[in-house]
C-alpha cells in the first residue's frame, strides 16, 4: 500500500538555510472536526523548517481567485479545540471550469508558492491528484467524518463523529426503554457505512442497516419482532444515511436530486421512511432521530487532534522532501504516505468482517 519505504520522520535534509519558500494550504469540501488542528501542525512544523505559509480562504475557490493571506504562529494560536476552520471551506470544483487550472497556476506563480498542503476528502484530493498532474507541486492531508478514503486507516474527524453518534445512541437507549420505543438513528458517512458500523457497534444497537449491504424492511420487521417476542420492549436502529434499499424495495434515498459541484446528491431521508414503515409493519410505536450536521460540529476528539496534528507535520515533511502527488495516511500506528492516485481511486467502503461482527448483536 505505502509506496517505497516512506516513514516519513525521517531525518530532513532541505529547508533549512536557504531562501525562504512558501507552502499554500486550504480547507475544501464539509468540514471535519481537526481541520484547525492541521492547520496549526502544518504552520508551526512549517515555519520550525523555515517556510512561510499562505491560507487560502474557502478551499478551492480562494485558490482559484488567489485570495489568500500569511498565517503565522499568532494566526493559530488556540484553535488546536475548536471545531469547524479557520480558513473557511467550500465544495468549490475548480477543474470543472475550462480555466481553473489556469487560474491555479496563476495563484501559485503570484504567491511564488512552492507547494500546496489541500486538506480534504476525495473530491478536494481528486483535484490536488489532477494539479499534481499538471505539474504543480501538492501534497494530501486526509479528512472527512466518513473514513472512506482509500490507503489511510483512519481519516481524521471520524473519531469525533463516531463519538458523538455514539453518545447520541447511549441517549435514546434510556428514553426509548422508558417508552418501549423503536428508535431509529440516522447517521452521516455518504456511500459508506463506517461512522454506523463503528457507533453501532459502540453503542450497543440492535440492527445497522449500511450502503454496503442492501436491506428489505421486512427483514428488519422480523428482527425487531423476534427480539421483541423474547421480552425486550425497546430498540435501536441504526440506519446510514446512504443504506440501500434492496432490488424489490427501491434504491438510495435522497433529500435533494440536485447534484453538487462534484455530483453528488444530497441523501438523507431514508430514517424516516425506515421508522414510518416500521410502524405500520410491527405496530411498535417509532421515533426518528436524524443527527445530521451534530456530527460534524464542535470540539475533536482528544484521537483527531493527535492524528490531525500528525498529519499536519508529515504533510510539511513531505513537502520539505520534494514527496509530491502523495497522501500522508495512517497504517497501523505509523504516519506514511500513499500517492494520491492510490487515495481517490475509489472510496474506501466497510470490510464484510467488521460488519460480521457488528451483526453478532442485533436481535
Ligand atoms: O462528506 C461528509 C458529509 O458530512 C457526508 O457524510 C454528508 O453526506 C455530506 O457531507 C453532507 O454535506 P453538506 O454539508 O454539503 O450537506
């Protein structure tokens, strides 16, 4: 998976002495609990390597427009906790335009860049792949809630996510007792099923429904009944926003049939058709709780603000050694780096084992 032998704390041989160069970085797609951690690692890791830094506001697009200013040690000083960025961000596509690139290469020639840290998910890592390409010089730093990039472990943000979906679970569990409810939970993580699968399992629910193994309501009907019928009175459902229905039943459920500037489709919806259905088929009383943007907001985990700030460093490490069009990617305990290409290929979805095991429990 690593490409070459790329522990990349190894000692650095550039940087240091010579004129002062500039890394740019940005923030693009939804945001991720631990984006201002990266941001404060790649600064401070930066300018201890003798590069000055330059943050562009609002991912892509203040790339594209070159609105981007200096960061220093006093621009990230106390943001390590705080939820959100400070650079802004947006799903700004810029090679969607005939242009962007050009206009790309305009900001890095005006700001004398010598390289780019892009901090984001597959589609704001899919147009870094594509600068590298055209011959700029740029380096990955994975993040999104959903873990589903490929030839890292963990994304950060994740952990953040999985926390508070969790903590969500741990509620209802107490008041969907004291009813005898069925609650249903949906959960954020796209087309993968890693922030269900993880807080599930962690919060003790008794079915999971994730885009990677399509699912017939009726089956989930008889699960509850059956665990209903050995005395329990209660459940919890967890349901990925992008679970499938299966052939016979229909297919993904979406919020909004307008594409983003990536194409992709708003989802959501699919808890509350899931808890209306279950109603009418087992006439246990359901209530739908969709966490939605709770999932994305607040302070990082103690977790992703250790791996974001890890990244940050690498990222700059990577930099300082020339390592362009890579990753920087956690794989066990080991900060290594894959090549973008590797990254965006295809989203990285929950393995059948983890899931097999997250089943042992429902019912
Ligand atoms: O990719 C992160 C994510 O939170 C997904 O889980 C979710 O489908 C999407 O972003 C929501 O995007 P937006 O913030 O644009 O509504």
């Amino acid at each position: 998976m690593a490409s070459g032998p790329d522990n990349i704390h190894q000692s650095l041989s550039q940087g240091k002495g010579q004129i002062m160069q500039k890394i740019g970085i940005l923030t693009g797609g939804g945001d991720c609990p631990g984006l201002n951690a990266v941001i404060r690692a790649v600064v401070r890791k930066a300018i201890n390597e003798n590069f000055s830094v330059v943050g562009f506001k609002n991912g892509w697009m203040g790339v594209t427009e070159g609105t981007g200013a200096a960061l220093d040690m006093n621009s990230v000083s106390g943001i390590l906790p705080k939820g959100g960025t400070i650079l802004g961000t947006s799903r700004t596509n810029p090679v969607k335009a005939p242009d962007g690139l050009e206009k790309i290469k305009r900001t890095f020639d005006k700001f004398e860049l010598h390289a780019l840290i892009a901090i984001g998910g597959e589609d704001t890592l899919g147009v870094a792949r594509k600068l590298h390409d055209a011959g700029l010089n740029v380096v990955g730093v994975p993040k999104t809630i959903d873990n589903d990039l490929q030839g890292t472990d963990f994304t950060f943000g994740f952990d953040t996510a999985v926390n508070i979906a969790t903590m969500a679970i741990d509620r209802l569990h107490t008041t969907a007792e004291a009813h005898n409810r069925v609650m249903v939970v949906e959960v954020m993580g796209r087309h993968a099923g890693w922030i269900a699968v993880y807080a599930g399992l962690a919060g003790g629910a008794d079915c999971i429904l994730i885009p990677e193994e399509p699912f017939d309501i009726d089956q989930v009907c008889e699960l509850l009944k059956k665990r209903h019928s050995r005395g329990k009175n209660f459940s919890i459902v967890v349901v990925a926003e992008g679970a499938k229905l299966a052939e016979q039943e229909g297919g993904l459920v979406v919020q909004n049939l307008k594409k983003d500037a990536f194409g992709h489709a708003r989802l959501g919806g699919i808890g509350n058709m899931l808890g209306e259905e279950i109603e009418r088929r087992t006439g246990f009383e359901t209530r739908v709780t969709v966490l939605g943007h709770v999932q994305r907001g607040g302070t990082p985990t103690a977790f992703d603000r250790v791996l974001a700030s890890r990244f940050g460093v690498a990222a700059v490490e990577l930099v300082v050694r020339g390592e362009f069009g890579k990753m920087v990617s956690l794989q066990g305990n080991k900060i290594l780096a894959v090549s973008l290409d590797e990254a965006v290929k295809e989203i990285k979805t929950v393995d059948k084992e983890l899931f097999s095991i997250a089943q042992v429990f429902f019912g």
